[in-house]
C-alpha cells in the first residue's frame, strides 16, 4: 500500500519537469525568433541604404548624361564648323566680273555734265574686292556701283574695272558716251540793237498741278509761248535730255510751239530746253524735272 502512494509523487514531478523543460523551450524559441526579427530588419535596413544610394545614383545620373550630352553637341558642333571651313577653303574660286550701266544717262544741271552709273557684278570666293578707275559718287551707291560724269569737253570714257581674291585677278572695261541730248550750254541774252529786238518768250506745263516732278513712263507736254517786238517770224527747237517718243505741235498761232514726251523709266534728271529764233537772235528757257518711281 506504500507503494501505490510513491508512484502518484513521481508522476507529479516528471509533470513538473516536462513543464518547465517546455517552458525553457518556448522562451528559446522567442529569442531566437526575435534574433531573426533583428536580423530581418537589418537585412531591411541595408536594403533601403541601398536603396537611397541607387536613388542617390538615379538622381545624379541625369547630371551626368547632361553634361555627356553637352560634350557631345560640342564636338558636333566643333567638326560642322571644321568642315564648313574646310568646303569653305576647298570651293575657292578666280573672280570673275561683268559690267552693265544700271542708271543713265542723266543730265545734271548744276555743274552741266552728264552721268552714268554702271554695275559690277561679281563672283568668286573669297568675295573679291572691288577696284574702279572712276567713281564720281565717293563709294555712295556701294562698292559694286560707280558713277561716271562725261562732260562737253571729254564727252566720251572708258570705264575700267578689276576684282580680285586671293585665287586671281580678273578686270573688264565698259566705253560710255554723252548720251544727253543736243543740249546747249545757256547763253546771256542777245544784246538788242536798233534794227532787231530779241523775242520774248515762257515755258510752261500744260498741268496747273505740276510740281517739278513727274513719274517714270508718263507722258506729258509743255507748252512755250513767244512773243517777237518786231513781229518776226518765229521758229522753235526743242531739245531734251532722255527719255522718249519726242513730239512737237505748231498751233495756228504762230507764237506758240507744244511738245509732247514720255518720261524715262528709271529715276533721275530729265532736261527739256526750247530754242525761238525771230531768224536773226536766238533766245533759250530749261525746264529741269525730276523723274521720280511711283
């Protein structure tokens, strides 16, 4: 009977031991579950430093493809300059050069000459540069434009001209004329004497609007009214300086002569003169009119 009440005391102690070896267990296991939460969040640490250096790394990369970009536009641009500058250098060529009158003639009648202006045109490459052997205008139409004025006494010029680069020389000539028209210098008015009086005449447009000037291509008409103190015949010559399609009307009124003319087509002075003779004086009236475009 002692016995039997032994075994129930040993039963409760094996009880107690399991438990407390189970407990040990537990305890094990939660720190060793804790260490693997540590580690897990380290692991999860590095993974976001390394994350912020590829994020880091991210944003600094566009820099440097910018800057890998600039350096790049740069050489491209450094070779299209080389090789526009050498096509450059490789399609040197002689100059050439040929001339052509671009205004003229006109007739200017404040120092009495006439002028032309005359054209150059040119290539080559390097653009050459420019000689003439007369240019009245001072370089003011351009380096491709000179201006010739011929006067009564040299009525004729040959106008030289040379353009030149570092690949040659190369020159033409061009000969121009007066070209103005028949047109007398001015006299002083005739003394009278006792057997003969000089006429008197005025020139006039036949539109009360005229103002000096008239447009390219226009006609138009000027009338002169002489009148003779000794009642002589008189006769008319009209002169003009360009322009076209001369046309002179006798009234039956002898003391009245009508022209009628068109004007140039390119800008400039134009100079209409009339002449009467009573047969024995002869007596002269300009008109000086300015050929405008419109």
């Amino acid at each position: 009977m002692l016995k039997n009440k032994k075994e129930p005391g040993l039963k409760n102690h094996l009880v107690f031991f399991l438990a407390v070896i189970i407990v040990i267990i537990i305890f094990s296991s939660a720190a060793i579950c804790n260490f693997c939460g540590l580690q897990l969040d380290t692991s999860t640490s590095e993974q976001l430093i390394n994350e912020n250096e590829n994020g880091t790394a991210e944003k600094l990369a566009p820099d440097e493809s910018d800057q890998a970009k600039l350096e790049e536009t740069v050489r491209l641009t450094s070779k299209e300059t080389e090789d526009t500058e050498s096509n450059t250098l490789s399609n040197k060529k002689a100059p050439t050069i040929k001339l052509e009158v671009s205004e003229g003639p006109f007739y200017s009648s404040a120092d009495d000459v006439c002028y032309w202006r005359v054209k150059a045109i040119v290539t080559g490459n390097p653009s050459p540069d420019i000689t003439w052997s007369q240019d009245f205008s001072g370089g003011a139409f351009g380096k491709n434009i000179a201006q010739v004025n011929l006067t009564r006494d040299n009525p004729n010029y040959t106008l030289k001209a040379s353009a030149a680069n570092s690949e040659g020389t190369a020159s033409n000539e061009i000969s121009l004329t007066w070209g103005c028209g028949e047109i007398e210098p001015l006299e002083d008015e005739p003394e009278e004497d006792d057997d003969n009086h000089c006429p008197h005449i005025s020139l006039a447009p036949v539109d009360a609007g005229y103002d000096g000037t008239l447009p390219c291509n226009m006609s138009y008409y000027f009338v002169c009214t002489g009148e003779d103190p000794d009642g002589d015949e008189l006769s008319y010559h009209w002169d003009i300086s360009a322009g076209t399609g001369i046309r002179t009307e006798e009234f039956e009124d002898p003391s009245r002569s009508l022209i009628s003319f068109t004007t140039p087509a390119t800008p400039g002075i134009l100079i209409l003169r009339i002449t009467v003779s009573d047969g024995n004086c002869n007596v002269r009236d300009t008109e000086t009119i300015n050929i405008i475009n419109e």
